[in-house]
C-alpha cells in the first residue's frame, strides 16, 4: 500500500473546495477601493454627530471609570491583615482609593454619609513609594475614627450643635421682619455670632477629643513602635511642620502623644497612658 502524504491531501481538499466555490459563486472580482471623496464626507459625518455635549458625557464616563478603580492590592492585604489583627469584621469594600500623582504626602478621610466610609489619597499606584507602616497608620487611623465617629454618644451632640448656627440665623431674620428696634437687632447679632463662635468651638473639641481616641485604638491594633514609625514616615513626607486644621491633630500633636509617652515592653499593644 502506497501512503499518501497528509500535506498533500490536505493542500488538495483546499484546491477542491475553491474549484467548488469558483464553479457556485463565480471567478473573483478586483479589489474596488472607494475615491478620496467618499472618505473625506464619512469622515464630516462623524465629527459632525461628535457634539460638545457627547465630549462631555464621554469626559464624565471616563473619569467616573477611573474613580470607581479597584482598591489595589497592597491596600487590600494591609487592610485585611489589620482585620484579622484587630479581629474586625470589615472588608477592603469600605475604601475608596483615589491616585493622585501630583500630590506627595497620602491623606486620609472619614464620611458617615458616603458609602464607602474611608477614603484614602495615595501619591502613586506603586507600591513601593508607600512605606508599609505608613500605609498601616493611614488605614489604622481611618478605621479608628470611623469606629469612633458612628457612636450616638459622637453624633448627637453635633447634630444639635450643627442644628444650632441655622435655627440662630431663621431667629435674627424673624426679628428683622418683626420690626424690632435697631438696638435689640444688634444685640441679637452679637448673640447670634458669639453663640456661632462657642458651637464651633465645642465642635472643634469635640473632634479633637475622637482623634485621640482613635490614635489609642490605631496603637491597640499597631503597637506603639509601628506606629510611631509611620507617623514620623508620615512626617518626612510633609517636610516642613504641618500646621493644625479646626478639628484636626497635627501630625506634630500626635506623635507627642503617641510615641512621647514611655510604655513598658510588654504593654507595647496597650493604650497609652496620658
């Protein structure tokens, strides 16, 4: 028996099957490329639909895309790996990672009324710009306060100091309408803007008294030694001496209460004593 080779049979099945489609279809036609002007009016046509609103929408999705990224890895592990430390039940699903590349110094913030309660500002994606117990402190600290600032014992009392400012302001333009005597205007606006100046001011204390609890927590989780290694991490990146916001420690305050207070070895996970 003569065997056949396989290339051969199958290079003839190929030749068979276009004698076939010749004999059905016809001998094929030339290549009819379509003249300059064709391309020149389908290209007018589409600039012409591409509308400033359709820009808009299209720069609106694409930037709604790039916030709704993923968290990334790095950020997930250390978050999961302080759960499971601080035995939590939370998952990296209550992030919001936002990449800013032209800033340097990571931030973080805490929102009751977002959905995805804290929201961390990296400098860049790359993992290797972040120093481990930076990233530690920033996610220890955020999930701290948020622990701390969902209490009613915390939410009551600013509700009525917020409360406070407008239902002033609806009293003095009553007053206004009321008719009452230029002198009793004036002391009702002195009122108004010391009793502003105290509900500020409390309000102030207030959040200042929740980051300190929190900074007790972030060391019950860390330990005093990781967490004073990112705040002074935190600190070089700053470079020059942060300056205190209204209801904010400065970095300055916390590493004086944190890492100013000397703790016994084996009580490096506790809370510090003040």
């Amino acid at each position: 028996m003569n065997e056949g080779n396989p290339a051969e049979k199958e290079q003839g099945k190929r030749t068979n099957l276009e004698e076939r489609l010749t004999a059905f279809y016809g001998s094929a036609l030339p290549e009819q490329p379509l003249p300059p002007s064709s391309w020149q009016a389908l290209h007018s046509q589409l600039r012409a639909r591409r509308s400033p609103r359709f820009r808009l929408m299209r720069r609106w999705h694409v930037r709604r895309t790039l916030g709704a990224r993923r968290v990334p890895a790095f950020v997930q592990t250390a978050f999961a790996h302080m759960m499971y430390e601080a035995r939590l039940p939370f998952s990296a699903s209550m992030l919001h990672c936002t990449i800013r590349p032209h800033t340097r110094v990571p931030l973080v913030h805490v929102s009751l009324l977002r959905v995805r309660h804290i929201r961390l500002q990296l400098p860049s994606p790359i993992e290797e710009t972040i120093e481990s117990p930076m990233l530690d402190v920033l996610l220890a600290t955020g999930l701290a306060r948020f622990l701390s600032m969902r209490r009613l014992a915390y939410i009551l009392p600013r509700l009525l100091l917020f409360s406070i400012i407008p239902f002033a302001c609806i009293a003095l333009i009553l007053l206004r309408f009321a008719g009452f005597a230029l002198p009793i205007l004036l002391i009702a606006i002195g009122l108004y803007i010391v009793l502003s100046i105290g509900a500020l001011f409390f309000l102030d204390r207030q959040r200042r008294a929740m980051a300190a609890r929190a900074d007790n927590l972030m060391v019950q989780w860390l330990g005093r030694g990781r967490a004073c290694r990112g705040l002074h991490a935190l600190a070089d990146r700053h470079g020059a001496p942060s300056r205190r916001r209204l209801g904010e420690l400065s970095l300055t305050e916390r590493i004086g209460r944190v890492c100013g207070t000397q703790v016994p070895l084996e009580q490096e996970r506790l809370t510090l004593v003040k």
